[in-house]
C-alpha cells in the first residue's frame, strides 16, 4: 500500500509538495526554512476486508512537549509545532471510504491517546471527539505529528483511498527520507567500533521508524 520517496520517483509530485499553497501554510509554523522528511503514497484498496476496522489511534510523532495530564498547557503561550503532515488527494474520500479522523486540540494534550481506548470511535479531548477528513481530489489537508488520529473504519463500499502523505519539519529535525542503514554520518571503521545497540544509536544509526523509508 505505500511508496515512500516519492519526490525521488516522480518529478511530479517534487513539484506538488513544493506548492506555494501548502508551503505559505506551513511557514509561519515551522520557518521559511523547513524541508521534507519523509514522502510516501498511500493507496488502501476498496472494501473492509485489510483494515475492518480501520487503524487505531496514534500519533506520528512525539508527543513533542509531554506532560502528565493534570497538566494544561498555558493559554498564553503558542503551542511549538516541529513536523506537519499533508495529505494530498488524489481521489476523492467519503465516510464510507474510512477517511483519517483527527481530534482537535489533542496534539495540545502532551501524552500519547489513552493506551486502553486506542479502537474506541468515541474517544475525546476535552470534550471534543473525531473530526473526519472528508475531501475531494486535489485537496489538501494538514495535521501535526503529535495530534491523536487514526483511519477510521472503511466499509464494503469503500472505494479504498489513495493519497501522497508528506511530512514537513522544522529545519533542526533530521530527514528520514532514506533509512539509517542507507544513509548516514558514520564511517565503517566507527561502525565497527559499535559494539552495542545503545552504541549504534548514539552514532545515529537507528532502527526504521515511522517516517523512514
């Protein structure tokens, strides 16, 4: 179902994510300065059958400021925002489709969605439950990486959903177009004097996560 570096295979699509429309968005909350760090198609097939009951919910990343919850963040200060997703559709997304459901003002909450609830449809933040992204070809939408969503539930008239999903970050975070084992800072002599995982790590050499290819 995905296709990660797409800006690699289709110029067309390097032109997309490039767009005056989504970088004039995206500016103000990551800095003139941001670059992509992952770039993936997306296509679910029709019908229920691989996703019955859609995905469950979960953030991309962080939660990037995290905080127990009896701990509101300060209505005075700017929530920091580090990466942003969008999706750009290429075909059109109804209910029935299973569109990605998101839930405003999560990503303000500091903790990843309550462990024992990640498949309730009625899950909620301060009173506020799914918000569901409806769109037609051509649209775009833009979430934050520590925002609770999920793919909601697809029924057997899903027309499925296909999508190019990219993610945008300030220019302080790492890209993650190309895994670590592809592409990184070390040299095979400092590989080698690695003896441990934590050791690996500490030279940047990672397992693949959510954004890497």
């Amino acid at each position: 179902m995905y296709r990660y570096q797409m800006f690699n295979h289709s110029a067309l699509c390097q032109v997309a994510i490039g767009r005056a429309e989504i970088l004039d968005v995206l500016a103000p909350l990551l800095g003139a300065d941001c670059h992509v760090i992952a770039c993936t198609s997306w296509r679910n097939p029709p019908g229920e059958a691989l996703t019955p009951n859609g995905l469950q919910w979960h953030i991309d990343g962080g939660p990037q400021v995290p905080r127990p919850e009896a701990t509101p963040w300060p209505a005075h200060i700017a929530y920091p925002v580090f990466i942003v997703g969008t999706h750009l559709y290429l075909q059109d997304v109804a209910l029935e489709d299973g569109p990605t459901a998101c839930i405003p003002g999560s990503h303000r909450s500091g903790r990843v969605p309550p462990l024992d609830k990640v498949w309730d449809l009625d899950l909620a933040y301060e009173g506020r439950h799914a918000a569901h992204h409806i769109a037609k070809a051509g649209d775009v939408d833009f979430r934050v990486s520590d925002v609770w969503h999920r793919r909601w539930p697809p029924t057997p008239q899903s027309a499925g959903r296909f999508f190019l999903q990219t993610n945008y970050a300030r220019r302080d975070i790492a890209q993650r177009v190309l895994p670590t084992d592809q592409l990184n800072h070390t040299t095979a002599a400092a590989r080698q004097r690695a003896g441990s995982d934590r050791e690996r790590r500490l030279l940047g050499l990672h397992p693949q996560g959510y954004f890497d290819a």
